[in-house]
C-alpha cells in the first residue's frame, strides 16, 4: 500500500488499532505536547487531535512512535529499498543472486519525481500564519514551533527539483521579533544542505525562495532527515520510500509538494536575521536564543484535508528516535563503503545522539606483534572528519576479534569490553579547541568545544569491580557514591559554581590515589550519584551531555608527556552541571496537572497506562 496523503496514513492507522482520536479541544501551548510525551512514553499509539484551539486544523502525533510501528508503516516499501541500497553498495550482489534483486528496477522507478499536471491537492486553498496549530512544546520555548519541516530549496540558476535540498531544520512560527502572518525564523548551520545554497545565493543577485512543505506522506518527512550523499535529492529516497513517485507542483516561482497537508512559501533575505528560540532539543536541554535567517512568508498553501503533522522533541529516547532506527535499518549494508574497516557504528541515542558515538573497527595493521590501538585509530580519524558523524563528542573505538560477539547494539556489553581492556595511558586521544554540535552547550563557547577518542584494542586488563574499595571514603563536599555499571562509580559533587570548580575534580582525583581502583576504571563526578546510577539512560544522558573532554577529563595520577595527556590510576568525568549549560526541559506543573484528567479514571485517555 502506498499512501498518498497523511489522512490514508492516519485511517490506515486507525483501521489496525494504531491510533487514538481525542475529541475534546486542547490547548496547542504546551497542552498537546504533554499528551504527547505521556503516550510516547507508555509506548501507546499515533494521536489524532480533532480539535486543537485557536486553529481550524486537526493535528496528527507519535506515528513514528515505536520501532513496530515505524516498520508498519513502510512494511510494503523498505525491504525494497533495502535491495536497492544492498546494490548500491555492491553491484555484484545482483550476480551473486539475481532473484533477489528482481524488483529493485521497479523500485528505482518510484524514485523518479513527476510534476502535477492537473491540479495538486496542497492548493486547495490558503490561510495564514497565526491559523496553524501554533505548538509550543516546553514552558521555556520561544514561540510555536513546525517540528517536523521539509525545508525545500534550489541552488541559483535552477528549476530542476533534482537539484534541491530538502532538510527538517526547524522552523519558528511565533514569538521573538517575528511579525505574525509576515515572517518566520530559520535554524539550520552553514554545513547543512540549505548552507550551502545560501552561500551560493549571498553571491548572486536572486531571491533565495524556499518552501516548507509539512505533512504528506509520511517517507517524506523521513526523507528530510535521511542523510543522503551530496547530490542526490531527497526527492527521488522519498518516492521509493513511499512506493510512490514524488508529485510537485508550482506557484508563483515556488515549488511546492503536491501531497503536502501544507506548503509555506516565501523568500529568506540574504544579511537579514533575527532571534532565534529558546527551543526544548533532542539533547535534553534548551538551545538557546541566537540570531538566524528570516524567511519572509509569501503565501500558506493546504489541501482539502489538511492535517498539521507534529511531533515533540526532547530528552531522548523521543519519537525521533524511530528515525535513528529506520536510518539503521536503511544504511548498515553501506557502513563498511563509507567507513573501511569499520564494522559497526552506533550514535547512542539516548545521549543526545552526537555526544556519544561507539564503533567497532578493524585492526590488522601489525598482526605479527602484540595487539594495540593503530589502524583503529585512523579509521577514528575517518568517522571524526565525515559528515554527520564528525560532531561526536566522545567516540568510543574497539577492536574486531578481541571478543567475538561484540556488538555496539549491547551497551552495557560495550562499555564493560573497553573498560576491562583501556589503558589510560596511551588510550586517549584530544582534539581540543574545535567545532561541536550548535546544540551542545558542554563546550567553551556557542558551536565550539573539544572531543575525545578512547581507542582500546587487546586482552583484558582487569576484572571490572561491582564493589567499593575497602574502607572507601571522600573528602568533605563529596558523597554518596553509587556504582553504575561493572567498573563505574558515579560520585555526588558539591555544586559547580565557577572557574575554580574545576579545581574540586583535581583535589578529587588527588584524594582517591589513597584507594586501590584498578578494577574501577572509570568514576563520574555528578550533581545527584542516585539518578545518574538509576538507569543505563539516566548515566549516558547525564556523563555524555554534560561534559567537555578537555575541561572535564581529570585522572588519577595523570601526566603529560610530550603532549600526549594520561593517567596511571582511573579516569574522571566531571559531568556535574555547569553555569554556562543550557537548562534542562522541565514540563509545567499546572499543565501536567490539567492533563492529568484525562489520563483519569473516565478520562478519553484512561487506557494508556504509563
């Protein structure tokens, strides 16, 4: 089945008890966004809002809720588009078996787009600005936001949709210094797509015209974050996602997606910019207020039926991250093409995806010798200056044949294989003074930081210790300390609250050289020992966002030698929070409370138990 709009997407949905209707109106400021954090979390169905206040439009979230409900959604299309990528990362497989690989041709032909000829159902009519479902997901957010955007542009010169760059980089629709129904804000860096053709567009003498297209069938919004190679338009992944070739039209000089629920236009005015959030992020923090592009907003197209497609974005695990898992499934045939050498990659997603990265690599360069980091170390350097994966922060590398049944898909697994065979004093690997993720606010400054490579390959070192040392104890200001996992020791810090803080991990570090810790490899210094050892998330989420490698790694009794940093004892992560971080997402009490009701007892959402 191929859906053509999102209301087949929905009904498709609600025919196989895939989705839940609410039919009292509820309030889009902050209200929907509640809604939809409890359902995500109780692993409950896509949410269809009948009545969303203040707009004339239903809104449909969570369809990408579950890993299950991902697959269903793509069930007649993404084994075909598998085959098809299978070739792509090896021609040869068609010979090796041809019966296999019979569809991908027809499959290929979807990819081609096609112009509506005879009327397109997103121009049924237009609206404005403020009649949107205006979704504003946490207290602190700067406006309304489109959370789910397919941002469309062309470079200079070009009409050919198969030059476009489509990219979810999030739209402000409310708030700040935006004219209502006249302007919208932009949030995207100069690396992405639509970077590139601004640059190009600051250097000619046209309109930079853009198009948000939002809703549609749902491979297109996926499409919009599919990373694909430069080149290659999101158009042509989005029809073969879909098992249905692309259509789009054109009004008024814009492109637009014929089977859009809504298609914004206008032009963004190059050397014009504006504020920018706050915006609760994937990393489980606010990105704060900067200055970014404006589009000034031409014309606001919807079809007959339109439904506002949405979703919420927050402390991971969130409905995004189904798209980290349809990525998976899609590109792991092409791991090895991309990366040689290397066998698995992994951006842990509950640590905001970019702060944490792990990967399993190959190392043959001296097999005649005993093992150690070397060509792992390299294809490191590969993962670091490639793409999306040259924001990790920390990158953790093993090496293929140490353990056979490693995987990067078991992280407690993982981490238990590099901390029983890491030496800390050859093993780390800083690039300080560089560029990190624009969300991550660990850093020095906005967009810079440092990163950090642990590379560990050979025979165990130690048996990691569930245990405390004996007669462990800390110095005054330090407490509770709570193992995490095998070899881990979270440690409850006194409040960080300036430069001289950082001097708190070193008389910390000083302090436990008292203490034999060779089977406790690695100890966390936090603001609360009991959450950060809870859970395997609440310790990625807390040690990976919260710090910056060259400011917060201390060791016990580290050196420096000719400029390379180690340590003879444990390593330490400083990972309490800092004046200069981004808050936490936090929801309103008093809107909790309000949609307490209807998770109640007689409540329209009663059977969604958390």
């Amino acid at each position: 089945m191929s859906y053509r709009s999102l209301k087949e997407c929905a009904d498709d949905l609600e025919r196989h008890g895939k989705l839940i209707r609410i039919k009292t109106a509820v309030d889009p400021n902050l209200e929907m966004a509640e809604i939809h954090r409890r359902v995500y979390d109780a692993g409950g169905p896509a949410i269809f809002f009948e009545k969303v206040k203040g707009s004339p439009f239903s809104a449909l979230s969570n369809i990408y809720g579950t890993q299950e409900r991902t697959d269903f959604l793509f069930r007649h299309t993404l084994e075909k588009v598998q085959k098809v990528i299978e070739l792509k990362a090896d021609p040869a497989n068609f010979l090796k078996n041809p019966l296999r690989y019979l569809s991908a041709p027809f499959t290929a032909l979807s990819a081609l787009p096609m112009r509506s000829r005879f009327g397109a159902p997103v121009t049924y009519a237009t609206t404005t600005i403020d009649k949107l479902p205006q979704i504003k997901s946490w207290p602190m957010d700067g406006g309304a936001f489109v959370t789910l955007p397919q941002v469309f542009t062309l470079p200079p010169g070009s009409q050919n949709v198969m030059q476009s760059n489509i990219g979810m980089y999030r739209i402000q629709l409310s708030g700040n210094e935006y004219v209502m129904n006249k302007e919208v804000g932009l949030h995207y860096q100069l690396h992405r797509g639509i970077g590139i053709h601004h640059t190009l567009y600051n250097e000619s003498e046209e309109d930079f015209r853009c198009s948000v297209f939002i809703g549609g069938p749902p491979a297109h919004a996926f499409s919009a974050i599919m990373p694909l190679p430069e080149g290659l338009s999101e158009l042509t992944f989005a029809g073969m996602l879909s098992g249905r070739r692309f259509r789009y039209t054109r009004q008024n000089g814009f492109c637009l997606s014929s089977d859009a629920d809504f298609v914004i236009t206008g032009i963004i005015r190059k050397g014009k910019k504006k504020p920018e959030g706050p915006f609760g992020d994937h990393l489980g923090y606010y990105s704060l207020e900067h200055d970014f592009p404006v589009m000034e907003v031409e014309n606001v197209y919807h079809r007959k039926d339109a439904i506002w497609h949405f979703s919420v974005v927050g402390r991971p695990p969130q409905e995004d991250s189904s798209f980290g898992y349809l990525i998976h499934q899609l590109v792991k045939l092409l791991t090895p093409q991309e990366f040689p050498g290397i066998k698995e990659i992994h951006a842990v997603d509950a640590a905001g995806v970019h702060p944490l990265l792990i990967a399993i690599g190959s190392e043959r360069y001296m097999p005649f010798r005993e093992r150690r980091p070397e060509e792992i170390l390299t294809q490191a350097n590969r993962i670091l200056g490639s793409g999306q994966t040259s924001l990790a922060k920390f990158l953790l590398i093993a090496a293929q044949g140490d353990d056979p049944a490693l995987t990067t898909k078991n992280l407690p697994a993982f981490f238990a294989h590099v901390l029983c065979r890491v030496d800390w004093r050859r093993d780390l690997h800083f690039h300080t003074n560089t560029t990190i993720d624009t969300l991550d606010y660990s850093g020095t400054g906005w967009n810079a930081g440092s990163k950090v490579v642990v590379a560990c390959c050979g025979k165990p070192l130690r048996q990691l210790s569930t245990e405390l040392p004996r007669d462990f104890n800390l110095p005054a200001g330090f407490s509770n300390p709570q193992i995490v996992l095998p070899g881990i020791l979270a440690i409850q810090g006194p409040e960080f609250n300036g430069p001289d803080a950082y001097k708190q991990a070193e008389q910390l570090t000083e302090y436990l050289e008292r203490f034999e810790m060779q089977n406790i490899p690695l100890i966390l210094l936090v603001d609360d020992a009991a959450f950060t050892s809870a859970t395997l998330n609440n310790f990625v989420w807390v040690t990976f966002t919260r710090a910056n490698p060259s400011h917060d790694i201390h060791g016990v009794k580290s050196f420096v030698q000719n400029k390379h940093w180690g340590c003879e004892g444990p390593l330490l992560i400083d990972a309490r929070t800092k004046p200069h971080h981004a808050p936490p997402l936090i929801p309103d009490l008093e809107v909790t409370r309000k949609v307490d009701k209807l998770f109640a007892k007689g409540g329209e959402l009663e059977k969604i138990k958390g």
